[in-house]
C-alpha cells in the first residue's frame, strides 16, 4: 500500500464549543463540517457543496452522464450536481436544474424555481430540454422529523414520486439517480424499477460519510413507456 506523503504537520481536529443559543446537535454538525475533508476539497475546487463528490465517484463508477446528454437534476439546490453534470456532459448537452428555491446562475445550466410534482411539470421539462432526457438526478431529502421510520417513508414516498417523474420524462436507455435511506421498505419501489430498467443497484460511495445511513439507487437501461 503506497502511503501518503508526509507534510511534515500534524493535522489538527477542529473541536467547536456549544455556545449558548446553539444546540448540542447543531455544534456536532459544525464540528464535522469543519473537519471534514470533503468540506474542504468543495472548497478548494470551486463545487457548491461536497454532495457533488458523490455523484463524481458514482459517475465514474457507471459513466452514465455522457458527451451531450440531456439531464435533469431534481432539488437541484445549491446547485452542486448540476455543476457536475453540466461539467460532464458538456456544451453539447443540456441540463436542467429544479428547485422550489432560488439557486445562482450557473454557466451550462437552466435553474427554474417550480414544482416536480405538478401535472405539467413532465411536458414543460422536455420543453426545456428540446426532447426527453437521458439522465434523472435526485439528491432530494425529505425534512427530518427525528423519527427514524417516519422520516424513512417520507424519503421513499419522495423516491417514489421523483422515479414516476423519471418515467415521464426519460427516453428508452436513459438512467435514473436517487439518494434512499436503508430501512427495507422499498421493495415496492425497487420492484418497479427493475421491470422498467435493464439494471437497478445500489452504490454508497466514499464520499457519503460512514455513519450516515444514506445510499443512492442508480438504475440504468431504461425500457421506456410506462
């Protein structure tokens, strides 16, 4: 194994003291945002969030975002996997960012602040992207409840509404993104996908932290038609 070369420095762990209006859980989360590299690297490079390390390591896994295609990124906000995606498909393609929230401008990508769930929300988007799409990205989450089944069926019900969307939109042999979170309820969802699609998996990659309980659903190949 080769190791990493030394820079003569020890590195240091930021540890944040809980101040006085600021819950015990929110200086846990400051604290790890600060000592994680991810974090930094987002940083450095110019990506809008460390999300979008995610969906470069799941990309260069399954090279589905190719030379011109067509994507759409659902909950695109802030904007970090449309950064990639544009990065990777190039002038050549199209990518289309939606959100209910307003997002920076961004060379190679159309933000528009709409709702996916809306009847016409599938129309509008080939609309946008002069044809159906080749990829549907989602890194949407719901809100937390604190409940941990709760707010598990309320990610799978979001899945679920984001893979019909996908449905709608996709055209045969395109590909469908999405985080989920391990709890064993979707069975429905992953049955659904797997008559649809040519190949359904799961990948965690490196840059999803170890404790979180979050995977993403990659299913490729799709059939077309509903």
């Amino acid at each position: 194994m080769t190791k990493k070369p030394s820079t003569g420095a020890r590195e240091l762990k930021v540890r944040v003291k809980t101040a006085r209006k600021r819950s015990l859980s929110s200086t846990l989360w400051l604290e790890r945002q600060l000592n994680d590299p991810y974090v930094a690297k987002a940083k450095r490079e110019g990506m809008r969030s460390r999300a979008a390390f995610k969906l470069i390591e799941i990309d260069d896994k399954a090279h589905f975002l190719k030379k011109g295609a067509r994507v759409v990124d659902l909950g695109a906000a802030p904007g970090g996997w449309s950064q990639v995606a544009a990065k990777r498909v190039g002038p050549q393609g199209k990518v289309v960012g939606i959100d209910l929230l307003d997002i920076e401008p961004l060379a190679g990508v159309d933000f528009r602040v709409f709702d996916f769930l809306d009847p016409g929300a599938p129309d509008l988007l080939k609309e946008m992207l002069g044809g159906p799409a080749d990829v549907v990205l989602s890194d949407m989450a719901a809100n937390a409840t604190g409940h941990r089944k709760t707010d598990h069926i309320k990610i799978v019900a979001l899945v679920e509404a984001a893979a019909e969307f996908a449905r709608e939109v996709l055209a045969p042999g395109g590909a469908f993104l999405a985080k989920v979170i391990q709890g064993g309820l979707e069975h429905t969802l992953l049955a659904g996908l797997k008559k649809d699609f040519a190949k359904v998996q799961h990948i965690k990659p490196p840059a999803s932290r170890s404790d979180s309980a979050e995977l993403y659903l990659l299913a490729t190949g799709f059939r077309g038609g509903k």
